[in-house]
C-alpha cells in the first residue's frame, strides 16, 4: 500500500451506488480481458483502476506490460490523499474479508485471488473524509481524519477508525465510496454512545468515587484513600458480549479497589492502578 498527498479537494462528495460501482470494475475487466492489454479506469469519483489481464501475463513481453501500466497509472488524475492498493494482495491488510469476497468480480474474481489478473486501486481518501464529515456533522462529532486511524470526537469521548481497513473491506466487497460512509458514520456512533452509556453507568453504580473522562480512559478516583483506576472505554469495542465480558471485569476491578480505599488508612501517597 502507497500514500500520495495533493492540494487538490473533492468537488462533490461521493453518491454512486454499490451496485453502479461493481458494473463499472466487471465492465473493466471485460474490456481488459477482451482487448488483452492494460486498461485503465475510473471507477467512480475518487476511485480508480487499472488492470493486467492475465493475457500480459502469459503472451506479452515483461518489459512492455510494465510500461504500459506506467502509462495507465500516469493517466489516473492527482489525489489529494491518494492511496494504491493491489487487489490481489488485499488479504495481507486485512485478516476479516469473507472466503468469498471476489464473488461480485464472477469468473475474473478467481484469476484476482490466484495473483495472475493484477488490480491496482487508487484511492483518493479525501472523498471518504468529506462523505463521513457530511453524515457527522449534525451529531456534533468532529472528525480529525489521518492514516491509518482516523479519530472521531463527541465531548469527551473519541472514537477511532482504521481507515486503511475500511477501504481495503471496501475495494474487496465492491462497495462504494458512499456506501462506505454509510456503513462507518452509524458504527462510530453507536460506539460514541456505548461508550457514554458505560460512563453514566459505572459512575451511577459507583458514585463513592470521584468519576472523570480522561482522553480514551474512564477514570475513577477514591479521594479519601487517593487510589484511582484507570479503565480503557476503546476495550468496549466488539460485540455485545464481548462488551458485557469486559464490563463485569470493570465492576470486579472497581470492587475491589473501593474496598481497598474503605480498608486502607489515607497516609498521603497517591496510588493508582492502570488498565
């Protein structure tokens, strides 16, 4: 995976549907496989391809098939956060894609899985950033986009993204700029709302303690003994039960240390006790 950077910004935010995306790489790799040469594409705003067929592969000389492509990838316009992905290598950046995620591509997808179809996306990051900050704004989330994390703020409380999974899922799946959007915006705030539930919650259940949110940590402090502790809210992420699991091993740890602090003389030395 390689990143360039640019000045230049979107000129609209992304709107093509997944479906339109899919037929725009299987009418690529028809041209590609049919004129049996490089071919290079845009496959929608901010997303672009080219193609070796495996034809290149196995009847045209080396030489002249990478200068094709170098002629097909300086056809591919300046990003302003581009990023270059290899279709068939997509599995060493991610390790939860699906068995049969090249199902969209048919026939061609599994000369993609066997590395002798080469894809090469660029991706104009950009377009996923001005999607996400357009679907976020009206939840008072502020958005810091960088790669690979970008980091997602309501109040007191932050939430992150892999950015660099996210499109690697996405150029995997055939899905959408938008489509993407769609699908991260509601997960990072749902994650922002787990996260201050779990906050009003153990700050309810133990109000003995002196509760504050400090970055990516809940923090609770115990002002008679001056013990504190320190619980990770990022832990949260996962399924619900995993979610549950972590929260029981929170209220055992908290427990424990409110009893230590209603046991324990105040003899003026601060202790503390990080997740």
């Amino acid at each position: 995976m390689a990143a360039t950077t640019n000045s230049e910004k979107p000129a609209h935010l992304p709107d093509t549907p997944t479906e339109t995306v899919r037929q725009r790489w299987r009418d690529l790799l028809d041209l590609s496989y049919s004129t049996r040469r490089v071919t290079q594409q845009e496959i929608e705003p901010g997303v672009h391809a080219v193609v070796v067929p495996v034809a290149c592969s196995t009847e045209t000389n080396k030489e002249l098939v990478e200068a094709e492509v170098r002629v097909a990838s300086s056809q591919v316009p300046a990003m302003a956060q581009g990023v270059r992905l290899a279709l068939e290598r997509l599995g060493e950046f991610a390790s939860t894609l699906p068995a049969d995620h090249r199902g969209w591509m048919g026939a061609w997808g599994r000369d993609v899985a066997a590395g002798e179809t080469r894809i090469t996306a660029f991706v104009d990051l950009a377009y996923l950033e001005a999607a996400l900050l357009a679907r976020l704004w009206d939840h008072e989330v502020l958005v810091e986009f960088g790669s690979p994390l970008a980091f997602f703020r309501r109040g007191a409380l932050t939430d992150y993204v892999n950015i660099y999974e996210s499109v690697v899922a996405m150029l995997a799946e055939g899905n959408s700029l938008a489509d993407t959007a769609n699908r991260l915006a509601p997960e990072i705030l749902q994650r922002l709302q787990l996260y201050a539930n779990t906050f009003l919650k153990l700050s309810s259940l133990y109000s003995q303690g002196a509760w504050r949110i400090d970055r990516d940590n809940f923090v609770i402090k115990c002002p008679t003994a001056r013990l504190s502790l320190a619980l990770q809210y990022w832990e949260l992420r996962g399924d619900h039960a995993w979610g549950q699991q972590v929260l029981h091993g929170w209220r055992t740890r908290i427990e424990k240390l409110l009893q230590q602090a209603a046991s324990s003389p105040h003899d003026g030395f601060p202790r503390s006790f990080a997740a």
